[in-house]
C-alpha cells in the first residue's frame, strides 16, 4: 500500500473540537499566528498562495473534471484514505477513515432525519484522495479562496503569502469583482483548486442525487472567507444566500473531534452503505 504524507493539513489543523469535554476557549482555535504547527501551517499557506492563480485553476480543471484517474465505490474511497498520513497533527494518531464515520456519526445525532447530511459527512473529504495521484498538499487541502478577483482581507496570511502570485500585480483581477459581475453567484466563480471542488465535480460528473444543499457544503466547506467571515458576498446571488446557513451548519460538525472514542466501523458500515446506494450507488469515476 503506498502511504502518503499530506503534511499539515491547515483547514484541520486549528479547527475546533466539538466534544463536549472540550476545555479550550474558542480563541484558541485556528490560531495562525503560533503554536508548535505554524511554520509548517504558514508554509502551506505561502506555496498555495503563490502558486494557485487564475490559470492554475483553469489547468486544475481540464486535469480532474474528467474523471479518469480511477474507479471505485464511495466506500472503498472513505477506505483510501488511510493511505493519506498527517503527521503534522498531535491529537489524533488513528486512521483518516474513523474521522468521516465519527463526522457522520456526529450529524447523526443532530439530524436523524437527514440521511443525505449524514453522507456529506463521511464523504466530504474524499476528494484528499488526489494526492495519491500526485497533486501537492497544498493544492489538496486549506482553506479556499476565489481566484480572478481581489484577494480579500480575511484569507489566511493575506498579507504576507500573496506577494510572487502574478495575479496580485494583474490589474484585470484586483477589483472587488474581478472578471465576474456583481451577484453573479457562486456557482459562476472560479475557486481556489482542493478537495471541496474535486469532490463537487466528482458528485456532478457521476450524477450523484446529492441536495443542492449538501453539494454546497461539499463544494465550500473550506471556503471561510465567505461563510465564517463575509468576504465575497459582492459574489454572492440568492441562492447562495440561502445555502449559506446550510454551510455554516455542517461547519458545527467538524471532521476532528479528537476523541479517542472510535466508532465501529463494520457495524456502522451497512447503515451508511445504504446511504451511499441511495445517493451514489456503484462504482463511480474519480
């Protein structure tokens, strides 16, 4: 089995634990200005931001949304990601798959009636599968940002990573709006390339019968400019409006709760293979 290091994984790394026995304030979460992961974190955040440009993006597209890297059911992909290794976390040292059952798991509480919301918990980080295919952590994981416009103020490190990204000096993209029109709508935005749009394209290009709500929360769970700080509402039309209490819910359920109260999967397994029947049945295209 080729293992893979994803190194620091930033839109995890400081992301709050919901466990009730948490103890920690919630200033202390998403630090990115210290602690014992910063200069990896902060390291992460530069060769993103360096590198991820409007055309990189483009590029990022024509390479992934066809679909022909492999075949697989959703379950064998939850699976794959064991191969995937964060070494850079210091509370969890349990596979990558009891995190998607224990998310799942943790909506299941809240949403018993929601089968669909159950699934994008377990499968909303599959698409980190592509760097078993080569792509480099940080075109992988982090939290996203929208390319072809200005790089607004509540990015991680905006101020001090974006400087040797061409498309800081393009005067073409450093409006509010950029190449888009005002209220144009999300879904008419270029995003920063990861495993939230991978994974989207992957539902579309299989014609999972995910709700729009739930593609939401697959396509922009990372994005937290917008649905934790506000940015890009200039972008925003109505639809993303209503989407976004939808987004900042399934935020409350965070992949690591760090507990080491580890689900059993096996029995789990039969309950959300009937999900992924329902909603993405078979084998699908990756």
């Amino acid at each position: 089995m080729r293992v893979v290091n994803l190194g620091p994984d930033p839109s995890l790394a400081y992301r709050p634990n919901l466990e009730p026995k948490d103890s920690k304030d919630k200033s202390e979460y998403r630090n990115f200005e210290s602690g014992s992961l910063f200069d990896r974190v902060f390291n992460t955040y530069r060769l993103m931001h360096t590198n991820q440009t409007l055309d990189f993006v483009k590029q990022k597209h024509l390479e992934w949304s066809g679909c022909s890297h492999a075949q697989m059911g959703v379950m064998e992909a939850i699976m794959n990601l064991d191969q995937l290794v964060d070494e850079s976390d210091p509370d969890v040292d349990f596979p990558n798959s009891f995190h998607a059952f224990q998310t799942a798991e943790g909506i299941r509480r809240e949403h018993p009636d929601k089968d669909w919301f159950q699934l994008v918990g377990l499968i909303h980080d599959i698409g980190k599968m592509m760097a078993l295919w080569g792509e480099p952590q940080w075109a992988v994981v982090g939290d996203t940002f929208t390319v072809g416009c200005r790089f607004q103020d509540n990015i991680v490190f905006r101020d001090n990573t974006f400087a040797n990204n061409p498309d800081e000096e393009n005067p073409a993209y450093n409006t509010e709006c950029g190449i888009y029109e005002p209220n144009c709508g999300l879904d008419n935005v270029l995003m920063s390339w990861g495993h939230d749009e991978y994974l989207y394209r992957v539902m579309k290009f299989n014609k999972c019968s995910v709700p729009e709500e739930g593609m939401y929360m697959i396509r922009f769970h990372s994005f937290y400019p917008w649905h934790s700080h506000g940015d890009y509402m200039n972008l925003c039309n109505e639809k993303d409006l209503r989407m976004l209490p939808w987004v900042r819910e399934f935020n409350n359920f965070d992949l690591y709760t760090k507990t080491t109260d580890l689900p059993d999967m096996e029995k789990l397994k039969p309950y959300y293979q009937s999900i992924i029947d329902k909603y993405c049945p078979g084998v699908l295209q990756w």
